[in-house]
C-alpha cells in the first residue's frame, strides 16, 4: 500500500471516529492537527503543524516521502506508528505476517473500501464502517458467520434489534386457503386456559 492511500485511509477512519460519517477533508485534518498540537510550554515541537497543500501533494503522490518531523506529527495525531507511514515494500504481502494488528487494519481498510462501493446504499455503507471501526472486525465477521448458519436467528435478531426495517421489507401475508375450524373441544381448552 502506497503512502497516500495510507493518508486516504486514516483521514476516514478518523472522519468516521468524529461522527461526521465521511472521511475528513484535508483542511479539517490540518486545523484538528494545529488544534491538538497547540504550543505546549517550552517544547521543541510545540507548534508544529502541516499545510494542506502539503498534505495534498503527498496524496497526489506529487511528495513520496514525508520528512520525519511530518511522519511524527502525523503518527501522534493519528495515534500509529511512526513506521506505518511509508510505502509499503515491492512484494509486501500482509497476510505472511504473524501480527494480528497487521490483519485487522488489512480488514479494516477493505471494510472500508467495501463502504466507499456502496455509498449508494446508506444503510448498507454504514454498517460496513461501524464493521470497520469496531476494535475486533474479524471477531465480529466470525459472530455473524455464526448467526447465519443458525436457522432464522437472523429474521430474529432483526425483528428485535430493527422492527422498523422488518415491517418495511417484509410484505404482510395474504392467507388462500380456508383456516381451519376449531372444534367445539378445542374451543373449550381455549376458553378454560
């Protein structure tokens, strides 16, 4: 993954985090970072900021390099690692690492993307980014993974969790055929329970 797709990602995993539901534009990244890194006393990188065009040129790919003092000032507000903030090496395959973090922010990141298709379908984007926000995405798949293969827990679950979105796509059944009559005996459990 290139840098500026790394760029592109935490801006709306973190527009996301702020409840704006979209990612952050770059100028709203550069204000919140000033905001966060407002002069502290007497230290040395009191201060520091970055501009948007700045900001823009590494997500043209324009700047393929941040200098370190960015790369800091980037990692501390977006709460990384310093050394996620590089280009990826040629060949760099993410599934072969060990680090479950590694996976997490692979899934995280195609949660993502996956919103950013179907941004057509509100619902269906949303949910793909409270997926991706979750601190566990992969346990959350494996979770509904499991509903699934339950026979009709989902049409519960959903019943329960969201009424209004089963009334709305379920059509009220039309009866054809006769019910069927109640016996006198029947009648008489019925009344006496």
């Amino acid at each position: 993954m290139k840098l500026s797709d790394k760029i592109r990602y935490l801006r709306e995993v973190e527009g996301n985090l702020r409840g704006l539901g979209r990612a952050m534009t770059q100028l709203e990244l550069v204000r919140a970072i000033q905001e966060s890194n407002k002069a502290k006393s007497g230290g040395r990188k009191a201060g520091a900021t970055i501009s948007q065009s700045y900001l823009s040129q590494i997500e043209s790919g324009a700047r393929p390099h941040l200098t370190n003092t960015t790369r800091l000032l980037l990692a501390k507000f977006f709460q990384v690692h310093p050394g996620y903030l590089v280009d990826d090496p040629e060949g760099y395959n993410a599934q072969l690492m060990a680090d479950i973090h590694a996976l997490e922010d692979k899934l995280d990141l195609w949660l993502i993307s996956g919103a950013e298709r179907f941004r057509r379908d509100p619902d269906l984007c949303q949910a793909l980014l409270t997926l991706a926000q979750n601190k566990d995405s992969r346990r959350c798949l494996l979770l509904l993974e499991a509903v699934l293969k339950t026979p009709s827990l989902a049409d519960r679950l959903l019943e329960v969790l969201r009424p209004q979105t089963t009334t709305q796509q379920i059509p009220k059944p039309t009866f054809t055929a006769q019910p069927k009559p109640i016996s006198t005996s029947n009648r008489a459990k019925r009344s006496t329970q």
